[in-house]
C-alpha cells in the first residue's frame, strides 16, 4: 500500500468537497437571491436550485459508492442509472458522456463506479465510456472525437507502476483509490492514443 489509511481519508475528502462544493455554494447564492428578492421565489432563482439539488443528489448516490463502506448496487439497472445520472453532472450537455455497461455484476459496483469516473475524467468534451466484464478481465474503454486530457493519462500509468503523483492529488483519487483496492497482484495495462485509452484490469 502506498498510501496511509489517514492519507487515503484526506485524499478522498478532498475530492468529494470538490466535486459538491460548487453545488453548495450555488444553493447559497440562491437563498440570498430569495432573501434579496422579499423571500419570494422567481423562475430563473427556482431553475439554480433545480440544477444545484439534482447534481448534489446525483453526484452523492455516485460518490457513496465509490468510495463508501459496504456500499453496492442493488442491481445493474440501478447500477447503471447512477453512473448516467453521476455523468450527466459533467461538462457541457450538448457534449455528453456516454455509458454502456455489459455483463457487469452489481456486487462489483465500486470497481465500476471508480473504472467510469476513471474514465470520465480524462474527457475533455464529451465521449464514449464501455466497460466490459469477462471471465479473465475487465476491460473500460473510453474515447472522444476531441483529444483527451494526455497529462491525466500519463499519471494513470505512474500509479499503475506504483508513483505517487507530484501534485492535485486529490484529481486521481478515483485511480489512486482502484489500484489500492485491486492490490498489487491484480495486473492493470493502460494503452492510449489522443482519442481513445483503454484499461484492461485482470
């Protein structure tokens, strides 16, 4: 293990204070909007709310299963709504995340849940996300029509052989978090090109 449990606990913190914390704040300024406006509610005050409480719901359902104890889902239909909802939450609409799962038991949601956040952030606009389960492997492919993040990819392949990143931490815990779970025994291959990476863990 490279990390320390209390590391492991700062890292991930971290990164979910991150991930909700803009959400948080937007529900903030839309009270001070609603207590500016004479405690009443208008239509665009109502549509930050709306956004803000469906990312924090969808990114919580995700968040808890990739990194919560004893945490899985209860079938891959629900396994599979909860990485889509988790993903609509990122970058523009007009370029989505895609997601298809295949064979993919629920009892292994968090390896899931950690591979698609894996993948979904080395998209810089948009992509398609595969994850495939067979009797040796797992495999998740992600590729984009725009160029992904090489930089982010490049520190995948350092915490695969076994290096600590130099710097923003907490942008790899997904990765970080993965590699420990699998241990070190369990064989992870990285291969990539500017549009398309794939990981194959087994």
């Amino acid at each position: 293990m490279l990390y320390s449990h209390t590391e492991l606990v700062e890292i991930v913190s971290t990164r979910i204070a991150h991930d909700i914390g803009g959400n948080i704040g937007a529900l903030g300024s839309a009270l001070e909007l609603i207590a500016g406006n004479n405690n009443e509610l208008d239509e665009d005050t109502l549509k930050i709310i709306t956004a803000a409480t469906s990312t924090l719901k969808a990114r919580q359902r995700f968040l808890r299963i990739a990194f919560g104890l004893n945490s899985k889902a209860t079938n891959a239909d629900e396994l599979k709504s909860i990485c889509n909802d988790y993903l609509k939450t990122l970058g523009n609409p007009a370029t989505p995340i895609e997601l298809k799962i295949n064979s993919i038991s629920p009892d292994i949601a968090k390896l899931v849940f950690l591979s698609v956040m894996s993948a979904a952030d080395v998209c810089m606009r948009g992509g398609q996300i595969s994850i495939d389960l067979n009797k040796e492997n797992m495999i998740i492919n992600v590729k984009s029509n725009s160029k992904l993040i090489a930089a982010k990819i490049d520190v995948y392949r350092d915490i695969i052989d076994g290096k600590k990143p130099d710097e923003y931490i907490s942008q790899y815990i997904q990765f970080i978090f993965l590699r420990e779970i699998l241990g070190v025994d369990v064989p992870m291959k990285l291969m990539s090109t500017e549009n398309e990476m794939t990981l194959i863990i087994g």
